[in-house]
C-alpha cells in the first residue's frame, strides 16, 4: 500500500489522471459530488494552483484518491470550495480509512502534522470513532428523500399544512386563469443559458446584497456552467425552470448519479411575496416527476436542515469533519 502525490494542476492536465478517478467512481457508491465531472470544474474554478492530489494503490487497485489544500504551517485540509456539498475525498466503499492518514501526511510536500477530512457523508466513510491519532466533529445535520414508489404514497406522508397551503395556492392560480409549467432542460448546450437565468433570479433577491449571488461573468457562474456542461454530456444534469404564467418563478440546479439526484442549488423570484411559494411549488411537482421517471431512490439536498426540509422529509443525518495527527502528542496538543 502506497501513496502518491503529484500537483493538481497535473489532474486537469492529463487525461489519465481523471480516468483513474473515474474508475474509481464507478466502483464506488457513485455519490455524483464526488465525480470527476465536479472535481475537475471546481478545480479549474477554485483552485489556487497549490493543491495536490494524492491517490492511493491497494493490491494494485486505487483504493482512495483525494484533492487536497494546505491550510496553514503543517496542516492540510480536503480542497473545500464552498459550492462543494462535500469534501473531495473519494473511497472504493465506505470503511474509515483514518489508519492510512499517517502515511498520506508522510507523503506530502514539507512538514505535514494534520490532517482535516473536511464535509464527510457517513454515507459515502462510516463515521469512526475517535483514537490516538484521530478525532471527528459534528458539521451540520442535511436531509435526503428516499422515495417510494408512487408520489401519491409520498405526499399522503406529508404534512398536511403543506398539503392544504399549496394546494390553495394552486387553487387561487386557477381561479385567476394562471397557468404553471415545470421544464425540465438536460442537454449541454441549454446548460449556459441555465446558468443566466438561474444567476438572474438570485442576483434579484437576498443573496446580491451579501455579494454570494451566481452570476453569468463570476467564478460561481464559471464553475456551474462547466460543472453541469460536463454533467449533462455525461447525461447527468438536469437544471428545472418553474414558471408562474410566463414569468420565471423558480428554479434547481441538479446533478444524477448513482441511484440518487442532488438538489445543488434553488432560487426563486421573491417579487410574488408571500402569496405564493414558487419554491415550494416548483419542489412538488419536480418530486412527482422524479418519482414518476423511477430512476432514482432518493433525492438529496446537502447543505444544512432548514425548517422547509423538514416539510419534505424525516430522513436527517450528521456531517462530520476528521481531524487526523501524524503521532499522538499533537492530537492531545490540540486538543488542550
């Protein structure tokens, strides 16, 4: 068992790379945060050119691969843009492998003492327990949708205040002749166009006035435009536009893989007030189109709880951070 370590720059660079990760990818549980389509797009947007990505052989299978960033003086960290739902840590399944942290620090560019598997998914590594050289914290909690069979099934399970609210608010769009429609856009030309609109809609809300807003000429806009490019040519994106009459109301942006689709992203226009739920509706009828194509058995939102999640599901787990030490004094070093 070892470990190699060569710049990331050399992961977009050469095409042997990627395909090692993909590989991996597709004996692993395929978690579509975790792809090379995403990895490579963050990378290219994000990256600072200090990253390194590191992989390592098992009987001459690759058994982990990783991007990873220095922190500060002897630490390091899985690479972390904040549009990523998790650390780029990819695994063949989902065993700790915090035994293998040491000889990963032994193995990358000057001192290295720490370790922080950031964002991790006890669905994807199996939450350890804490030892002498490793330590995990609680992140945040995020909800996920297993999905039935029927959406009838589904929403009779709902709560009936959002039952009752949305279908009122159906019922008053009908009453004033107001038509909706959901569209659903996959392929990799009509992702661009996606991206303009979807920056559109959140540059007219909260998100402009603290400077996060996806826009078309911004990193973010860079990196969703290229990230779902590469998803749809892959056949695995899929971006939602909700309209209310003809005015865009609300939309998703998605990814698929695996048995599951990943909510990365939703804005809505906050012009319709607090009559109506753009949101909320656009959420309804894109899960009765999920449910009804059976392509998937569970949707995922990532990103922390919020109150609205919990409308549309019981399923919640704890994220995790792991803090790794090269020997034992520093893990009680720090944690004094």
């Amino acid at each position: 068992m070892s470990w190699q370590v060569v710049p990331a720059a050399e992961f977009l660079a050469r095409p042997e790379l990627q395909e090692r990760w993909r590989r991996l990818h597709r004996a692993s549980a395929g978690s579509p945060l975790l792809a090379p389509e995403f990895a490579v797009a963050a990378l290219a947007a994000f990256g600072t050119g200090r990253e390194r990505l590191a992989w390592r052989e098992v009987d001459g299978q690759t058994d982990v691969t990783t991007i990873l960033a220095p922190s500060r003086l002897g630490a390091w960290n899985t690479f972390q843009p904040s549009q990523a739902p998790v650390g780029l840590w990819l695994q063949r399944d989902a065993r700790p492998r915090g035994a293998s942290l040491p000889a990963l620090m032994r193995a990358l560019p000057g001192p290295a003492f720490m370790l922080g598997l950031t964002q991790c998914d006890p669905m994807l590594m199996e939450r350890p327990a804490d030892d002498a050289i490793a330590r995990t914290l609680d992140y945040i909690d995020t909800a996920r949708v297993t999905l039935p069979a029927s959406f009838d099934a589904y929403w009779e399970g709902r709560g009936k205040n959002l039952r009752v609210n949305l279908r009122k608010q159906r019922k008053r769009l009908q009453d004033d002749g107001v038509t909706t429609r959901l569209q659903a856009s996959r392929a990799a030309h009509e992702m661009a166009a996606a991206v303009e609109d979807y920056g559109r809609l959140e540059s007219a809300g909260w998100k402009a006035k603290d400077g996060t807003a996806v826009a078309g000429d911004n990193a973010q806009g860079r990196f969703y435009r290229a990230m779902l490019e590469a998803f749809a040519g892959a056949g695995a994106a899929c971006v939602y536009r909700y309209f209310i009459g003809e005015r865009l109301a609300a939309m998703d942006l998605c990814i698929e893989g695996g048995d599951c689709i990943v909510v990365l992203k939703t804005a809505y226009d906050e012009g319709f007030g607090k009559a109506l739920s753009p949101a909320l509706l656009m959420r309804e009828e894109a899960t009765r189109a999920i449910i009804d194509s059976a392509r998937f058995a569970r949707i995922e939102f990532y990103g922390r709880v919020m109150e609205w999640h919990l409308r549309w599901t019981d399923e919640v787990r704890v994220m995790y951070h792991l803090n790794a030490y090269r020997w034992p004094w520093i893990r009680r070093l720090h944690a004094a």
